[in-house]
C-alpha cells in the first residue's frame, strides 16, 4: 500500500526565514552591497559567471551574496536564472588576438613580441596573511609605465611560423557548432562541445584532472605557450542592420598548453596543443582546461587511452557541479518509502540467512525504526 | 556608384562606431546626453527594453572553428521617432534603460538637427574609454618583466 505523507510547510518556511536572518548575520555589520562584492571578491564572482556559464558580474555578485559565499549554490542560482530569459543570438567569435592585454606570460619563450606582462597577479607573493588587510588602510595606487602600442602576437603563431605546431582546430566543412543548453549531449562529442562543457565545468574536478595527467595519468608534457587575460569586444550581427554592433567588453582568460608529440602514422612529430577560455580572471581554470582539451584529443592522435582524463564520456559527464551537485544531495530528501521496502528485504534475507545457520532470532531493537 | 558605395560604408562605419560606443557609455553618460537634447523628440517604443542572453562564441585552439563559450545578458530596445526613424540599442548587462536610451541615440543622429549633440555625448565617451583603456595598459606594462643577464667574464 502507497501513502502519501503530506507536511512540514511551516518548517521549511521557518527554515528559509532562519536562512535569511543568518545570511544577515550581526545587524550592527553594515551590509554587504553588490558593488563591494564585484569590486573586491571579483575573482569569487568569476568562478559563479564561468561555472553558470552566464557573464554578468551584478547578478554573479547577487548569487554569491544570496548564497552565503557558497560558490555551487551562487552558481546553480544563477543556471536557474539563465533559463528565464530569451537567447536574442550568437555573437560573432571573440577575437583573443586583439585582447586588451591585462596579464600576458609565456613559460617557452622569454623574449616573445609584446613581452611578459605580469598583471595583477598571485605569483611570486609569499603567501603570508597581510595583517595590514585587517583595516583598511590606504592602498597605492600602481605605477605606469609608457604602454607598447604593438599587438601582442600568439604563441601558437610563432611556432606555426616553423611548421612545428598543429594549427588551431578546425572543425569539418558545414559543422555547427554544438550547443549543450540545446542538445542533450551524445558520446562521442566533437571538440567544440567539449571546449564549451569544460568552459562551465567545475574548477576543482578540472584542477584534478589536469593534476593527474602530470603524475603520469595520460602524460601529455605540457608547457604554458601563453596565458592571457585581457578584455575582448563582443560583437553581434543586427539583422535589420545587416552589420555587427558591438555590445561592450567582457574579460576572458586564454591558456594556450603546448604539447610534445611524437607523431604517429597520420602526424608528422611535432608540437600539439591544448586549449583553455574562461569567463574572468581565471588562470588555474584555463590551464586546467587546457590540460584537460589536450588529454581529450587522445584517440584523434592515436594515443592509448589509459586515464581518467581521457575518457570523454566520464569527464564530460562529471564535470558540471550544478548536475553534481543536484544528484549527490538529493539523497538528503526523504527516501522514507525506498528505505523501507530494502529494509524489509534485508529482514527476509538476514531471516533466511539465519535460519540456514542455526542461529537464533534476536529482536530486540527490531520495529525501532517503525 | 562607387561613391554611393563608399557614402554607405562611411554611413555604416559611423554607425557601428557610434552603437558601439553608445553600448558602454555609462547611465550617467546618457542621462546628461538626454538632458542636453532640446526640444525632446516623440519617441515610441517599437520592441522592448528587454534583457535576453547572446550566446558568446569563442574558438578552437584561439583562431580556429567556433564553439559556444557560454552566455551573456544583453538588453536591448527598438525606438522610432515621430519623424520615423528607427533606432536599435543593444548592450551587455541588465540595464534597460541604458538600452532605451542607446536606441534613442541612434534614432536622434539620423536628425541633422541632432547630430552635433549626439556626436558631442558619443566623443565624450569614447574619450573616456580611451583614457581608462590607456591608464590600463599603463599599468600593466609597469609589471612587464625586464630580463637581464648575468655574462661570465671570459678572461
């Protein structure tokens, strides 16, 4: 027999209201407002827009502040928003080229056309507490320096000019491009629909991954050709127009990963490569990224496939945290029925198995439960 | 017909230049450039303001094959003057007012009459994001790294 169980309303509406006033938290605290969460935890409000796949700094901030600084919940909040609102187009393919230029490291080459620009970067702090943040003291402001007004050639293009690297990926004749808000997905997945999950996909599964590759999970001797964060204008065909209007800028980071390969029957040695694009500031997710690309492009280079990171199917399908997440915590909901029909049978099963052994029935705790 | 040509692409170039630019002047920016218009125009909505999502594009490997890099909010509206000009505005973000008032602009230089104020409000901001733009890379060439290198005496 099925009955339905009905209740628990006044408590989950007295839960939510105990979850705002925490979210509050001390009244006497001046609250925290959108624009201080854009302008000072802005890498936290980079992860929410990468992994929501959503770009919009104001409602990432919103997300962050209305998930109590829970990132995958910020992140799902924001996913859910996304689904509200109409898709008006495509934009014309960014052009990372013509970046305005924020940070720009190569680990190959020391002298490379633009130079290394450090930026407003981690690397090379000691990270020791700065206990001067405590209060808030007055900050300097940075030094200039006069600015080459050159653009900031690719990695990749210097080695292209010798033959010695793949060129960048090119998908075949008439493919459009695969868009998972669109299409469920179907192994095996083309390159584009990888790059664009790994886009969206969870930092810290990504970071693993990538790890694993260079203690010997799928080696793919990586070296960082280039990484760089820099503004890039989108752009967007106005059909009643019949030309592309920009719509402003938005801040990417790009990791171009460059990869020993010893060639094959089909492929002459030479370097391959792995890429990363990341909505915002985000070095360590456009590295991972791109570790993550290359070890996917295994079978198109005749590698054996051995590791995690070169299986498509588990990667691809374990690397979005709001799917994650939605699945591992819905085994908090009630389960009161399921658990019930497996404890029953683990009763007939432990029955069965004691009556085979001659043991003798204890029940003691029994209907403990019930 | 050339010359017709080349009076298009310069009308279509200006255009461009001037949404793009109207596309990141700032609420305030475009208040006070709406202030300065006199007299207001009669301006009826056509489509929106409405927020929606452009799907961003990137691609493979930087210069290669597009792929869909993840989406952006956008607001845009469709305006039309009185006189019967359309104006179209569109901009990252949420704000609709912004993209009212872009659509507005974009009508407005289509007026000889209205012309020099909009021109006027699209020079003001794009010098602004000039000198944002060259504060920037200012400071970021302060943090470029100047190799030296320590030559061993040969003697």
């Amino acid at each position: 027999m099925y009955v339905a169980v009905k209740g628990g309303e006044a408590a989950i509406a007295n839960a939510h209201q105990l979850l705002a006033d925490r979210r509050r938290g001390d009244r006497s605290l001046p609250a925290i407002s959108i624009d201080q969460i854009v302008a000072q935890l802005g890498l936290a409000v980079d992860r929410v827009m990468a992994e929501a796949s959503l770009y919009d700094r104001e409602l990432a901030a919103l997300a962050v502040r209305q998930a109590r600084g829970d990132m995958i919940e910020a992140i799902f909040i924001l996913r859910a928003y996304r689904t509200t609102l109409p898709r008006f187009g495509m934009s014309v393919p960014v052009d990372t080229a013509k970046m305005k230029i924020e940070r720009r490291i190569s680990a190959t080459y020391k002298d490379l056309p633009g130079g290394q620009l450090l930026g407003p970067t981690f690397d090379y702090t000691h990270r020791l507490l700065d206990p001067s943040l405590l209060t808030d003291e007055p900050v300097a402001e940075p030094l200039r320096r006069r600015a080459d007004e050159s653009s900031m050639m690719r990695v990749s293009d210097i080695l292209a000019g010798e033959g010695l690297i793949e060129g960048d990926g090119q998908m075949p004749e008439d493919h459009v491009p695969g868009d998972l808000t669109r299409e469920p997905l179907e192994f095996p997945l083309n390159r584009d629909l990888r790059l664009q999950a790994l886009a969206r996909g969870d930092e810290g599964f990504l970071l693993a991954l990538a790890y694993s590759t260079q203690r010997g999970y799928a080696r793919t001797h990586p070296f960082v050709g280039e990484v760089r964060i820099g503004e890039v204008e989108v752009e967007l065909d106005i059909p009643e127009l019949g030309f592309a209007v920009s719509l402003g800028p938005i801040q990417v980071t790009e990791c171009q990963m460059v990869n020993q390969f010893q060639g094959s029957t089909k492929n002459p040695p030479q370097f391959t490569r792995g890429y990363g694009l990341v909505f915002g500031q985000s070095e360590r997710k456009a590295m991972a990224m791109s570790l993550v690309d290359r070890a996917l492009r295994a079978e198109e280079f005749g590698e054996d496939i051995v590791a995690p990171a070169q299986d498509e199917e588990f990667v691809i399908s374990h690397s979005d945290n709001v799917q994650a997440t939605g699945f591992v915590e819905h085994l908090k909901l009630p389960h009161y029925v399921d658990f019930q029909a497996e404890l029953d049978l683990v009763r007939r099963m432990r029955a069965e198995h004691d009556a085979r052994n001659g043991i003798e029935k204890n029940d003691t705790i029994r209907d403990a439960a019930e | 017909m050339d010359a017709i040509k080349q009076n298009t692409g310069m009308a279509v170039n200006g255009r461009k230049r001037a949404m793009g630019l109207l596309a990141r002047a700032s609420a305030a920016e475009l208040q006070a450039g709406w202030q300065a218009i006199e007299p207001k125009p009669e301006v009826h909505p056509v489509r929106g303001p409405e927020t929606g999502l452009v799907m961003v594009r990137g691609r493979v490997g930087g210069g290669g094959d597009p792929f869909n890099l993840g989406e952006a909010t956008v607001s845009r509206a469709t305006v039309r003057l009185a006189s019967g000009e359309i104006g179209h505005g569109q901009l990252l973000g949420n704000d609709r007012e912004k993209a009212r008032l872009a659509a507005i602009f974009d009508a407005l230089q289509q007026r000889p009459e209205h012309r020099a104020a909009v021109d006027h409000l699209i020079d003001a901001v794009e010098s602004r994001i000039e000198a944002e733009d060259r504060k920037h890379a200012e400071q970021t060439a302060a943090t470029r790294v100047d190799f030296f290198t320590m030559v061993r005496g040969d003697n």
